[in-house]
C-alpha cells in the first residue's frame, strides 16, 4: 500500500533531514521546497534540504576517529530519527566517543521534529563544537515549525553564514504565517534569489488573496517553473478566472500530476464539473497516474453531476491502483456514493475500510444524515466515539443534520449543548444554521428567532435564508417577511429571498404582493436560478426544466405522464395547486404541475430504466410538495423504487411511502 498520511512528526522531519551535507559542499546548491496552495496538503510547511553522501565525514578535530564507527553511528541515529525513537537516538549518541557536526546535526533534526521541544533543541544547538549554517537552518525551522517567528528572526540576524536555504527558510516562515510585507522585504535584500525564493513569493500572494502581486512576480521571475506556472493557475481559478487558468494552463512548457489536479479541482470548485471530468480523462491519456487529491476532486465531480455509473467506473480504476487502501482515496468514493444516493454500497465500502480517520466517519454519518436515516447515523456517531476518534466541528454539523431529517427537536439541541460543553467544540454559524432549521422544520419558529437573536456573533443570510424556508412551510407571513428583509439586507443580490417570499405570498393568494416582489427583482436585476432536474441513462446525464421543450423524446414522456395521471387520479391523487405558483386557472395549474421537472425526470427513468432498478432523480433546488405527493403514487402504482435529492436531502419512496415520513 502506497501511505499518502503521515503523522505531524513525520511531516516535519521532511524538512529536517536526517543527513547533512559537509560544509565543505557549495552552498549555493543548497534547495528548499517551499509548500505551494497546490502541495499535498499532508505535508508539513518546510520541507528538506535534499540530503548529502550520509558517509561523508567533514575535516573537523574528531578527524583521527575510527571513521568506520562513526558512519555506522550515524546511520543508526538516522534509523531511529525516522522511526520516531528519539529516545533510542539519544542513547546512541552520547555513547559516542566522537561526535562530528553531522552527528549533532541528526539528534537537533530529531528534536526539531517534534513540537514543543524548542528549549531542548536550543541546548543541543548551544553545545555543538562547530555548527555549520546546516545546524542553524534546523534550529531556524525548528523555531518556525513551533510559530516562534521573532525568535526565528533573531537567530537568522545572528547567523554568520546564510545560504541561500536560509534566506528561504525564513521568507517560507514569514509567508506560513500570513506576514506578506516581512517576507517581501527579505525577499527583496537576499543577494541570490533562486526559484525556489521566487515560487514562494508567488504562491504566498496567492495564498493571501493578492492575484495581482502575484502576477507581476511571475511576469518578473527570469525562470518559471512548473511550481509557479501552477501557483497562477490555482490563484486564477480561486478568483473565477477560468479563461485565464485554461491559457496558462495550455502555455506551460512542463506540466506535473499538481498542476492537472489544481485544473480539475478548479473546474470543480467553480461549478463546471464536466469540464473537471473531461480533463481528468484526458490526465489519464497523458499517462499520469491520478492520486488520491486527483481522484477527490474527480468524485466530487461525479456527486455534483450524480454520475454514479462514471463514479464506479473510477471506483475499478482505484481498486487496480496502489491506492485502493488510501484513507482519503476511500472516503472520497464513500462520500461519491452517498452523495448520488447509493448508500448500499457506501455502506459496503465503510465496512470494508481497513482503516478509518474522522472523515470517513464525518462522511458515513453525513450519508445517513442526508438520506433521512437519522437513528443509523446517531448509532455511527455512538460507535465512532466508542472506537476512539475524536468527533470534530463537521461530526457534529452531521449530527445536528440527521436529528433535523428525523425530527429529533430535543436531542438535536441536546446535542447542540454538548458539542461544547463536552467536547470543546465552538459552535460556528453552520452549526446555529442547523438548529434554526431544526426549529424551524418543526414550526417551533419563535424559539428559531429567539436563537438568531441570541447568537454571540452577526447572523449571515444563509441563516435567514433557512428561517425563510421553514415559514413558508408553515405559511408564517409576518416572520417570513421578517426574515426576507434581513436576508436581502445582507445579500441584496439574493434570488432565494425574493423567490422564497413570492412563494409564500402565492400560497396566502396574495398575488398583488407577488407582482410586487417579482417587480423588485427586476428592478435590482436579480436574476432567478431556474429549477431542474436530471436523470442518468446508461452514463448519460438527461437534464428537464419545467415545462421543457427541448428533450428529443419528450412525445414519449408526456405520454407516459398523461397515463400516470389517470392511475394516481384514480388512486386517490388530488394536485396540490398551491404550487402552482402563477396565477391563472385550475386546468392550467394542474397542466403545469404534472411538466414540473422532477416528473419529467421520473417518466423518463420509468420509460428507459429497466426493472429492478432505482430511478435515481436530482434536483437543484427544493422538490415541490406536489411533486411529492405524486411521486408517493408513482412508486406504487410502477413498483418502482424512487430515489429523489434535492437541496436539503434524499427521499426513497417504495409502495407509495418515503423515508422522509413527509417530514422535510
């Protein structure tokens, strides 16, 4: 198995290298890898000195020394440094009879390794006969690796000689703790700048948020290398600069396995998975073997679009591949599962995880959470405290999650108290976020507004977006207007307030309050995010709109429709014209209701999905609680099995019920 995880200390014995070069090598061959926005982020922030021949021996005044017992000293040293046995590290050394700089140098790497170990390393550092500019660039990381910056300061000013590592180690320090301006001004006096120093720059103002600073280092750097062609990249698709991205992209001389992920990581991220998808295919066709950061974002892809037929396709790529038992490999396939609604064989693969991090339970409870099965995900939550992981700020949004689906009020807020009372959790806005829902959901509305106001922080508009969505669930005018305004005071440019408000007056009939709003948003030209759904084929994705006119088999469709309206009809169905939300007559609501998108969805899997399959539906936005209702007959009148998910969760609907138990 090919490990991508490593321990804190094993991180930063990167940058610590166990064997020194003999100060007699040029300095000016020295490196530093300094960690971009694109390296794993697994790997500490200062990475090594390339290591030297571990069998040279400097001229020092131990120079009449068995050099035979030395080497084999410090390649016994070495071995326990990288095991972590400092301890065992430690009883060799002041065994020696001799010691060269190197030897000294490899026990200062093993404390410098290990956070809080500051004042021992200092000791060490203060008693070795001859430090050469290597001893100092440890105790320089050690410093850093600890957020001792000022110290960091003062010992690099006293140093007698500083190679150009040096200059970089501190720069990187400065940079790792967001001091932009310190970092520039030593970058701008270091009297050799390499590419290393150059990279940093550029990827430090990127990191910052500072594009145009960065652009011009790049524009101005006399070599650009592969790390700081990726560093633009990343810097253009953080700030939706995607066309800017795909050109730097195309222009790069040298392309590695980093600069491909931070591409389709950023397609991904600015919602343009399909684009992530193809150059991930076309990644695999220039022969780089994907790793578990390119096959996060590939997966994550695969959820947004709910592709699960190319989900698993990359599932078989994984098991060929030397990472089939990576940890983050693995949860990203779990968290692929759950999020295209197939949690039989998200549940499968958690089984057979051989190892498991608070991911993977954050993942596997999140799954339960967001399919309605609010008693298996608290049921996972009690197991992973019993086996020893510590829940986090993201278990707990998980949990809060399942008890909203489950319509657990009490033990939801239980919950809420406990994160911080017993786990030393602070409460964040998304916490708060779940428990207005909770409330909310529950039409417990006035305790919802009571925990808004009591919030030790400002409320954000997703919080009055929430408290909006559960009052036109309870049809509450006045605090759904309440919420409204404090939503597009914050967020004036938010379609969801004036929609969800319009939505709330159309189910009162206060159409002349819905033409105001609608009035409104043309006026401030805020554009609606329309609704729609889609379906995947046979790995194909099939998109519908309300009323859609576009789809080549949509005879076919509406035929199948105007049939399943006749049996739910039949059954007892009656459209829920309250969402229909226009204002015209009965006929042409009901005629609008049954072209609503969700349903659409489903007659097409009806018709091209064959029995003994779920239909699996998704849409971008809420499903209407007609579409609801009708997709309950559908299910039993088909014997079918249904999976619909929408903005907040799953609905399985088998013979005529759903798993929401029509709480949602």
């Amino acid at each position: 198995m090919l490990c991508f995880r490593t321990t804190g200390n094993r991180r930063f014995l990167l940058f610590l290298a166990i064997y020194w070069r003999s100060k007699h090598q040029n300095p000016s061959l020295s490196s530093f890898a300094i960690q971009n926005p694109n390296a794993d982020p697994n790997r500490g922030p200062f990475p090594p000195h390339p290591p030297p021949n571990p069998d040279s021996i400097p001229s020092t005044p131990f120079g009449q020394q068995n050099p035979s017992n030395v080497i084999s000293s410090n390649r016994l040293i070495a071995r326990h440094i990288r095991s972590g046995d400092l301890n065992s590290a430690l009883r060799v050394f002041e065994g020696m009879t001799f010691k060269t700089t190197i030897t000294w140098n490899s026990i200062l790497a093993g404390y410098s390794s290990r956070r809080g170990k500051i004042k021992e390393a200092r000791q060490l550092f203060d008693r070795i006969p001859e430090p050469d500019v290597f001893s100092y660039n440890i105790m320089l990381g050690c410093y850093l690796h600890n957020a001792d910056v000022q110290s960091a300061r003062l010992l690099f000013d006293q140093m007698p000689v500083k190679d150009t590592a040096s200059w970089n180690t501190m720069i990187s320090g400065f940079l790792q703790n967001g001091m932009m301006d310190q970092a520039r001004q030593l970058f701008m006096v270091m009297p050799v700048r390499n590419n290393i120093s150059w990279n940093a720059m550029i990827s430090g103002y990127v990191e910052s948020g500072d594009l145009h600073q960065a652009k011009q280092l790049f524009e101005a750097a006399p070599v650009k290398c592969v790390v700081a062609w990726t560093a633009m990249i990343t810097g253009f698709m953080k700030f939706g600069k995607i066309e800017l991205a795909e050109n730097h992209f195309e222009e790069m001389p040298t392309k590695n396995l980093v600069t491909w992920n931070a591409m389709i990581a950023g397609y991904v991220e600015n919602c343009q998975a399909e684009n992530g998808l193809k150059l991930f295919k076309r990644m695999v066709e220039s022969e780089f073997r994907p790793n578990p950061s390119s096959l996060s974002s590939v997966l994550l892809a695969c959820s947004n679009l709910s592709a699960l037929g190319l989900g698993k396709q990359i599932h078989q790529l994984v098991c060929k591949s030397p990472i089939s038992s990576n940890i983050t490999a693995g949860t990203s396939l779990l968290s692929m599962y759950c999020k295209c609604g197939d949690l039989e064989d998200a549940w499968k693969l958690f089984l057979v995880m051989p190892k498991k991090d608070v991911v993977t339970w954050n993942a596997m409870i999140s799954g339960y959470a967001q399919h309605g099965a609010g008693d298996k995900a608290l049921y996972l939550y009690d197991k992973m405290k019993d086996e020893g992981t510590k829940p986090d700020w993201i278990t707990f949004i998980a949990v809060l999650s399942a008890c909203n689906h489950a319509g657990f009020v009490d033990l939801g807020i239980k919950y809420f108290n406990l994160m911080v009372r017993d786990y030393g959790v602070e409460a964040r806005p998304d916490h708060y976020t779940c428990v207005v829902d909770l409330l909310g959901r529950a039409g417990k509305l006035v305790e919802a507004v009571d925990l808004i106001k009591k919030m030790p922080f400002k409320p954000h508009s997703a919080i009055f977006g929430t408290l909006l969505g559960a009052c036109r669930i309870h049809k509450n005018l006045e605090l759904a207007e309440f919420a409204a305004r404090n939503l597009l005071s914050l967020d004036p440019e938010s379609a969801a307030g004036y929609v969800q408000l319009a939505n709330v007056y159309a189910a009162m009939n206060r159409w002349d309050h819905v033409a105001r709003v609608r009035r409104s948003m043309k006026d401030n030209k805020v554009i609606k995010t329309p609704g729609y759904s889609w379906i995947e084929v046979k790995s194909v994705v099939h998109e519908f709109r309300s009323s859609d006119r576009i789809h080549p088999e949509l005879a076919f469709i509406h035929k199948k429709l105007n049939e399943l309206e006749r049996k739910m009809k039949f059954s007892g169905y009656v459209p829920d014209l309250e969402y229909a939300l226009h204002d015209v007559g009965e006929e042409q609501k009901e005629e609008i209701l049954l072209k609503h998108s969700e349903k659409l969805a489903i007659a097409y899997g009806l018709i091209r999905i064959p029995l003994g399959t779920p239909i699996r539906v998704f849409k971008n936005l809420r499903v209407c609680g007609d579409c609801h209702t009708a997709t309950k007959y559908i299910s039993a009148i088909e014997g079918r099995e249904i999976i619909v998910r929408d903005t907040t969760r799953f609905h399985h609907f088998r013979q005529g019920e759903c798993s929401c138990g029509d709480y949602w």
